[in-house]
C-alpha cells in the first residue's frame, strides 16, 4: 500500500513538472504619428525684435513673452528690465482675431482712482482719468496678462496637415487663426509720449514625424510644450500592441489551465493518504 502511495505521488508530481507555463510579454510602446504644430512670431511695430523660439518679442527696456495655456488662450507676460515704472494705457489695448479688432481689458473703466495688486510706485499703479486707464509694472518686475479681466478667445483649431512624415509651412495668409495683441506703452511719467507694441502670432509650421508612446494614445490627443508649441498624435498604430495583447492572453490562458491540472493531480496524489489517515482515525475510534 505504501509503496503505491509513493509511486502515485511521484507519477503526479512528474506530470505536473511537464506541464509547462508561459511568461507574460512586455507590452511595447504603441506606434503613432504625431504633429508638431510650432507657434511663430511676427513684429508689426518695426520696434521689436521677435525670438522665434521663444515667443519673445525683444523691446528696449521690456519683453512681451507670449504662450498658450492648456486652456488654450494665447496670452503674455511683459517684463520690465529697467529702473523706471513702465506703464500700459489698457483703454487702448487691443487683440485682433484673424483682422477683426476688439478691446483686450474689459470693464477698465470701473473707477476713478484704483490700484492694482496693492503695488505703488512714483504714481497710483492704476490710475483712471478722462481719455486714459493706465496702470504700471515696476522696476525689475513682470507683469501676466489677468485672463478674467480680458477679452480673449479660445485657440480655436489646429492646422490642418497630411499624416505623411515632413514639414509644413503655413503663412499668415493661410493659417487657420491668427492673433495680435496692440500695446500702448510709455517710460515717461508725465503720460505725453506713448509708443505702440504690435505681434502676430500663428502656428508657422508643423512638423510630422513617426514616434511610439506608453499608455493608450488616441487620435486627437493634444499635448503642450513650453507655451509655444502643439503636439497632436494623427495616427496611431496598436498592430503590435494587440498581437502582444492576444497572445499575453493566450498564455494566461494556458496556465490557468496548467494551474488547474495541478492542483487536481495533487488532489488525485495525495487522495489515498487521506484516506488512510481517516481510516486510522475511524480504526483508533471505533477500536
């Protein structure tokens, strides 16, 4: 009897040692074609200098840094690189949507006498009078355009491109949007020389190129970079990714049959020791 019992386990044991599983395969990155939309620059005052790169447009004293958030708002941040106040007249500030014109701060008018921030300097940080709404940006200081007080508009479509792998330029003549913001600006405290800042700014060109990614990309996903650019995936290909996928499964498969066999030639091995210990036990009772 014992010798059976010894030689039932082993059979078991052998039949489950052949029973072979499978690792899972690592799943690879997901092939996809992606657009590169890059933001461009312009000059229209013939004062400033515009970096490309950057959206920075260069100015004796200050720069206008332009970005779009991912709220898509196409907005700007001027830094004031000197020791005097540089003051902004927002009653005649304004944004041009593809030509069409309208006021960039709103409600500016809302007082006689304000201030902005709590910030002082030589004068009132903002001061309203009869014909102007000026308000300053301190020495060494930068100021962000207050989206809630503004009339911008949402960054309203993407350039339309091939998915085939290359470089498209797109003028101002055929971009899909364009956008200008118009500064009037002063260094002089008496408010009797003002100069005008005026840039263009539109998707220039798109760059479409083959990459992978992680995760599940989808067609029409947009991602950000840095404020001047627009990456948005055209295309992408789970080919390879779901032959992986069907055979992980496949192979899940096969060892959750595996583990079955197991344990049900375990049960089969190891049977008749269970029931010579219960026939023990009822022998030992009953005695």
């Amino acid at each position: 009897m014992e010798k059976r019992i010894i030689i039932e386990c082993l059979l078991a044991m052998l039949v489950c040692s052949s029973c072979k599983t499978y690792n899972m395969l690592p799943y690879p990155q997901v092939g996809v074609t992606v657009a590169n939309h890059q933001f461009t620059i312009q000059n229209m005052d013939n004062n400033g200098m515009c970096d490309v790169k950057t959206l920075t447009a260069h100015y004796e004293g200050f720069d206008i840094e332009y970005s779009i958030n991912k709220k898509w708002i196409m907005t700007f941040t001027i830094v004031n690189k000197t020791g005097n106040s540089l003051i902004i007249d927002k009653s005649k500030c304004y944004v041009l949507y593809d030509g069409y014109s309208r006021e960039l701060f709103k409600d500016v008018r809302s007082g006689r006498m304000t201030t902005f921030n709590n910030v002082q300097d030589a004068i009132n940080n903002v001061q309203t009078t009869e014909n102007s709404v000026t308000f300053q940006i301190p020495p060494y200081s930068k100021w962000t355009l207050p989206i809630e007080e503004c009339n911008l508009q949402v960054w309203k479509k993407l350039p339309d491109c091939p998915t085939t792998v290359g470089t498209y330029n797109h003028s101002i003549y055929d971009a899909n949007e364009n956008v200008e913001f118009v500064i009037i600006y002063s260094f002089d405290y008496t408010l009797s020389q003002w100069k005008t800042s005026r840039n263009r700014i539109w998707i220039g060109s798109s760059i479409v190129e083959n990459s992978t990614m992680n995760g599940s990309p989808k067609i029409g996903d947009v991602t950000w970079n840095c404020g001047t650019a627009i990456s948005e995936i055209k295309n992408c290909d789970y080919s390879e990714y779901n032959r992986v996928f069907k055979e992980n499964k496949r192979r899940e498969e096969h060892n959750d049959r595996v583990a079955e066999t197991k344990a049900t030639l375990l049960l089969i091995a190891i049977s008749p020791i269970i029931l010579a210990g219960i026939a023990g036990m009822l022998y030992l009772i009953f005695d």
